[in-house]
C-alpha cells in the first residue's frame, strides 16, 4: 500500500465536500433547524395552553364542604387537587345559568349527579375548549376526589391507609454468574443504548454507502477513472475513497454534535433565565445533584453504570469501521458495476437485505439478549457491526468482541480486494451489459 | 541504448477471441511512434495492458528495461482517449491532485504546474472550476495533468481530438519538443494528417490489424515514395508515351489546359530512376514539372492493413 498515494485520495475526497458550499449550509442549518423546531414546539404549547378557571358544580356534596371561615365551598380532599399552572378551581353546590357562571370569569363548568358514582361520568361545560391536556388533568383530580369520596363512604378505612394498601409490584433483576448471585436486570435498558448505536451505524452506512456508490459512479462519468487506474492501485484508491468519506461522515457528526450542544446550552440558558417557557425545577426542597448520583441512586438508570463504556465506546468506533470498511466497499463495487446511480439503487437492496436483517436482530436482542442466533450473527461479518454493539452493551466476553472485529476486519479487506478488481474492470466496461450477472462475470476474472 | 519501452511477444485474449497476438516492438528514447489500427484492433487493449489496467495473458512489457512494475507505469504519462476531469474541484487544484497521484510532492507539483501553464497559456485558469471552462481548454489541462511529472514515456491516445488547429499545432510542438528533449512518445490516433505532422521527423509507424501481426512502414518508403511521379508538359499524348518508352508505365493522362499544359501520372519501372526519365521526356517534349509523389500516411495505413488482411485470408 503506497499510502502517501492514499493519503492524496482522501485528501481530494475530504476537501470537494467538506469545502463546499452546500456542505457548510447543511451542517449548519441541520442544528439551527432542529433546534428552531424544539424552541418552536415549546413556544407553541406555550401559546397552545389557555388558562382555564373551572367552577365544579357538585351538587351531591361528593367532594366538597362549606367552609365556615370563609363561606365558601372546599374540597373535602385538598390534596386531590394539586396546585397547576393553568388549571383554578372553584366548587358551588348549585351552579347559575351558563352566562352568569361566565360572566363571573370562570370558563369551563364541571357539572354531575349522584349517578357518578356508578357511571363514572359527567359533563363538561365550555364555550373554548379549555384543551386536552386541560381536559384530562380535570378528570385525573375528579377521578381522584371521587375516589376519596367513595373510600370514606364505603370503608372503615380512612384515605392514607387505603394509599398505603395501594401496590405496585417492580421485580429487580438478579443474575446468577458462576454460581453466584450478581446484580442482574436492566437487560432492557442496556440493550436499548446498544441498539441506539447500532441504528446510528446503519444509518450511516446506508448514507454513506450510497455517497461512496454515486461517487464512484461520478467518476465513472467524468471519465476520470482511467487516468486514475493507471496511477493507483485500485485497492489503493479506494480505500482512499471509502476513507476519505469516512472522515466527512465524521466531521459532519462532530459539526452537528457541536453546534447543536451550543445550541441547546444557549436555549437552556435562556430557557432557565426564563427569558424562554417556565424555569425548570427539580421540584420544591429538592438539592441539584451530580448526574453520577442521580444514576446510582436510581435503580434504572443505575443500569447505565453497568455498562463496560470503556468497552462500548471502544467496540462502537472499532465497529463503525470496520462496518464503514466491508459496507463502503460493497458500495462501491455496485458503483463500479452500473453507469447511473439510478441503476445502482435496483442493485444495493441484496447488499442491504443482511444489514437490514442485523437491523431486525437487534431489535430482538433489546428483549432477548440472550438468544443463540444472535451469537452466530455477531460472527458473520455481514451482520455483526449491529449486533455486536447491543451485545457489547448487554455484556460479553472480551474475546468475542475481539475475535468478531478481527473477522470483520478480515472481511473488510478482502471485500476492499475484490471492489477494488471490479473498479479497474469496470474501467473497460461499456456499459452494454450490467447488474448482479456482470459482478459475478468480473469476480471470475473476466475483464469484460 | 535502452528503448525507453519494449514490448515482447504480448499476448490478450477475452474468451475466445484473441485481441494482441505476439506484439513485438520497442519504443526508442525520443522517438515518436504511431500506434495505428482499424477499430477493434487492440490500440486501446494494448495501451492498457502497458498501463496495467488489463493484464495480458503473456509476454513480456519492459519500461526502460525494467520488468512491468506500478512504480514504473506510473512514471509513464499517460492521456487515454475517454479522458475527463473532476467538474467539482478547480483547475489548479486538480491538477495538483493528479501531479501528486503521479507522485510529486504539492510544492513542486504546484511549480511545475505553473510553468506548464504559462506554456500552454492557460495561467489565467487555475482557480476557475472545470464546469466554466471549454472543452478545448480542459483538454489542454489534461495535456499538462499528463507530461507534468516530467515522464520519459509519454502514451497519447488521441490527443489532438478537441483541439482547435491553432491549439492541436501548438499541441505538436510540445510534443516535438519533448521528443527532441529525450521523451519517447507512443501516439495511438485515427487522425492521419496529425500522425504526418508529429511523425514524419522522427521514427517509424507500427500498424497492426486484428491481432495478426504488425506491419512495419519503414520511413525510406516515405522519403522516397512508391515509384509515381507527376509531370506536367506541353505537347501531344503520341510524343510523351513515345518518350517514356519502356522506361515508366502510363497510369493517366489529363485534359489539355487552356495554356496547353497537360498532366500525367507516370509508374517507374524497376532499377529506372527518376532523372532517367527526365532526360528521355526533355529530349521530345518540353517539361513544365516533375513531382516525385510520396504516398499520404493514410494511404500506406490502408495499404498496410489491406496487405494484412489479405494475408491472413490467405493463410486461412
């Protein structure tokens, strides 16, 4: 390998794309956008949610009293009707006509009879609807109340002892290693954060795959390509290529990565300075702690400790090349193969079908990560990129991860050979004849 | 002296049929030889088998005496027919980027360049993107892409298509030059009037038909030509054929002109030169001109590929 030569190669690749005009505009816009629709979203629900004072007519005296103190109507459970920012309640026994109860400034009357109690169902009264989530915060403290109301009726229990009968059962997982038992569950959690590497690995491999693919196909239009046989090893040039792409893949990532963490900390900082929305609070009396902490002291996310990150980051960015390596270059022998890229698109789905299958598998290994195909399928080159990162994070022998990345690895470069034996046969062809027939034609050694 | 490329018993087939049979020639140092052949002959195949993009089936391909090597094909400039640029990338910049594939280091890619460019006129163009220039002047870019790293071989496959006759002659003075400076240059073209330019002061033409066998066209036969020769006279048709006697056949005889002149073309007969006749026409009629006609490239190309053809069919 001349890899000054390569190094040339990704230069080129690097620089016409990074370089370029509607490069710099989409990197920059991608954060201005999603940020612009975040901001968007929360200034829109902002002005979306009406204040709403809502006057309960409970006329079977169900949930509320008179206070003598003040005259007026009470809710027998205060505490049912928690405090909320757009939500005032009043309650009366007897409501007066629709435009009076208006004109008093209340817009929303919540009206009932005794029959509530067995049909659960009453009415709301408005001119502007106060909203859905309004609407489904009133039922909640309704239901709530009822509930109270019904307890203290149909029970000799009294309202904190029928809470402390309430039950919500959480089963914590316990594994069993060499015999012993060892902090276990989480299964879901960990496989989750390795699927989320996997679905942003497939997803750059099938952008890329495809700029990889058209790239080649480019050249093969320009007519460039025999000038550049003739001075480089095709192996050579592709890897340049396929290397070249890589390193723009990255740099937009880490772009977009920057950018948007500037962004969001600028929106957090007016968001918390409340110049944007209500400040955030981690709830009345409560001391900010350290993420860490936060983690640990939670049993599902203490899960994320759990994982080896040394191992994931590692295997992740091993995996993403080696992935990036064998995939890039399957692209680019299908470049190699066609004479537009519209040909090429009918021709990628097989090389995408075993992606596409991994893709599947590692969604089961979410739920089942113990499942033995996926063993095997974390050996088979074609599929271990996305498996091995969810395996990686549920947890697996060193070994393996090793002995499935040197195989990929391994893979990789025989697949960079035989791409590369294509693209100088794909020099000569014509374009008479294409497809999968012509690959297969070329692989045996046929130059044309 | 080492020729600059040798080629030996060269050999390619694709399945069944044979494309280079046993081509043998040697490309001196500052020659300029003409690759020439009918379509499908195996110019393209053979240029690429010295390129090392098809991989002949045997012989031998020696580049300055060395065995075929990357390292050496890739000192070889080399202009292939279906030839194009980057239409994204600048001039100047691409132009670095081929100097450097060809293994120059930026900085003196960059001086090189900028010599060439100043050679060829084309300064102005470094920054502008290929997609606003003309055809014209891309090929010129792709001219100075190839002889930038200085090669001791230069392969032109068609290197005057595109070219305006202004640019295609400055084009051959380039060519000439590099020539007459020690580059050895293979020149595989249809264009006959420029392989008469670039050929005729230097060296020998290689043709070859279908794989057969190549056909030499020594350069004598050009300087001396095939034995016809025009005269213009004044007289009458009796007097001249009388003159030329057994000395030379009459192959055509014109119409008198208004001045009375008429022109023959005449076929010397073996071992009769062509003062001999002079002295025989000049003793009965008097003689205006006499024109030693040398064959046109084009001719004895047709005539070459024709005798092989007719060759082969034979054998067969």
């Amino acid at each position: 390998m001349n890899y000054g030569l390569i190094q040339a190669v990704v230069s080129r690749e690097w620089r016409t794309r990074v370089l370029k005009p509607s490069f710099l505009l989409a990197t920059l816009l991608l954060p201005v956008v999603s940020i612009g629709f975040v901001v968007g979203a929360i200034l829109l629900t902002e002005s979306a949610e009406v204040n709403s004072t809502v006057l309960v007519e409970d006329a079977p005296g169900l949930i509320s009293r008179l206070d003598r103190a003040s005259g007026q109507y009470v809710p027998r459970c205060p505490g049912c009707f928690p405090e909320r920012q757009n939500l005032n309640y009043h309650f009366t026994r007897e409501a007066p006509a629709d435009s009076i109860w208006q004109a008093e400034g209340h817009t929303v009357l919540v009206e009932y009879d005794d029959s509530i109690l067995q049909n659960q169902s009453g009415y709301l009264v408005y001119e502007k609807s106060p909203g859905a989530s309004a609407k489904r915060n009133i039922e909640r403290d309704l239901s709530r109340a009822m509930e109270h109301a019904r307890v203290l009726e149909s029970t000799e229990l009294n309202w904190s002892a029928y809470q402390a009968l309430k039950m919500d059962v959480n089963l914590v997982g316990r594994g069993i290693e060499k015999g012993q038992r060892v902090k276990g569950g989480g299964d879901e959690i960990r496989g989750s954060i390795g699927f989320l590497f996997s679905a942003l690995l497939l997803l750059v491999l099938v952008i890329y795959g495809g700029v990889i693919m058209r790239s080649v196909v480019e050249e093969k239009a320009n007519h460039v390509v025999e000038v550049l046989v003739a001075a480089v090893r095709p192996e050579e040039l592709l890897l340049g290529k396929v290397v070249g792409l890589g390193a723009v893949a990255v740099t937009q990532l880490l772009a977009w990565t920057i950018l948007s963490g500037l962004g969001f900390s600028a929106f957090q900082f007016l968001f918390d300075s409340g110049t944007i929305g209500q400040a955030a609070t981690l709830g009345s009396g409560e001391v900010p702690v350290d993420l860490l902490t936060l983690m640990a002291e939670n049993e599902g996310l203490s899960h994320l400790l759990d994982i080896q990150w040394s191992v994931m980051i590692g295997g992740a960015v091993a995996f993403y090349i080696g992935g990036y390596l064998l995939y890039g270059s399957l692209f680019a022998a299908v470049g190699s193969s066609v004479q537009s890229e519209q040909e090429g698109q009918g021709m990628i789905l097989p090389i995408t079908a075993p992606l596409m299958f991994g893709y599947f598998a590692a969604i089961m290994a979410v739920e089942n990560p113990d499942l033995p195909i996926l063993e095997w399928l974390g050996w088979f080159p074609l599929t271990s990129p996305v498996i091995m990162l969810v395996r990686i994070a549920g947890g697996v022998a060193l070994w393996e991860v090793v002995l499935s990345w040197a195989l990929l690895m391994l893979t990789a470069r025989l697949t960079l050979g035989l791409a590369g034996r294509l693209y100088r046969f794909g020099v000569l062809h014509d374009g008479s004849r294409s497809g999968w027939k012509l690959l297969v034609h070329w692989m045996q050694g046929h130059g044309k | 002296m080492t020729p600059t490329l040798s080629l030996s018993q060269l050999q390619k087939s694709y399945g069944t049929q044979s494309v280079l049979d046993g081509v043998t020639f040697d490309v001196p140092p500052g020659s300029i030889v003409g690759l020439l052949g009918p379509n499908g002959a195996g110019k393209s195949t053979l240029i690429r088998s010295i390129m090392g993009i098809v991989e002949p089936d045997g012989g031998e391909v020696l580049i300055g005496g060395q065995p075929w090597s990357r390292e050496g094909a890739r000192g070889i400039g080399y202009l292939p027919e279906e030839r194009g640029l980057y239409r994204d990338m600048s001039v100047g910049q691409q132009a670095v980027y081929f100097a450097q594939l060809k293994g120059m280091k930026k900085p003196e890619a960059v001086a090189s360049l900028k010599t060439w460019f100043e050679r060829l006129e084309v300064q102005g163009w470094w920054d502008k993107k290929v997609s606003d220039i003309s055809k014209g002047m891309a090929q010129k870019i792709q001219f100075i892409c190839t002889v930038v790293h200085q090669p001791k071989l230069l392969i032109l496959d068609e290197p005057l298509s595109g070219f305006d006759p202004i640019n295609a002659r400055r084009i051959i003075e380039v060519v000439r030059s590099l020539a007459a400076d020690g580059t050895s240059v293979l020149l595989s073209t249809h264009d006959m009037p420029s392989v008469e330019r670039l050929v005729r002061s230097s060296g020998h033409v290689e043709s070859r038909s279908r794989g057969v066998c190549p056909v030499h066209l020594p350069s004598s036969e050009r300087q001396d030509g095939t034995g016809v020769q025009e005269v213009l006279f004044k007289g009458n048709d009796m007097s001249f054929t009388h003159a030329l006697g057994a000395l030379a056949n009459l192959d055509s005889i014109g119409p008198t002109s208004m001045s009375g002149v008429r022109k023959a073309s005449i076929r010397l007969r073996d071992g009769v030169g062509p003062a001999d006749v002079l002295r025989a026409l000049t003793q009965t009629i008097e003689v205006m001109e006499f024109i030693k006609v040398r064959p046109t490239m084009e001719s004895l190309f047709i005539d070459a590929v024709s005798n092989v053809e007719s060759e082969t069919t034979a054998e067969a």
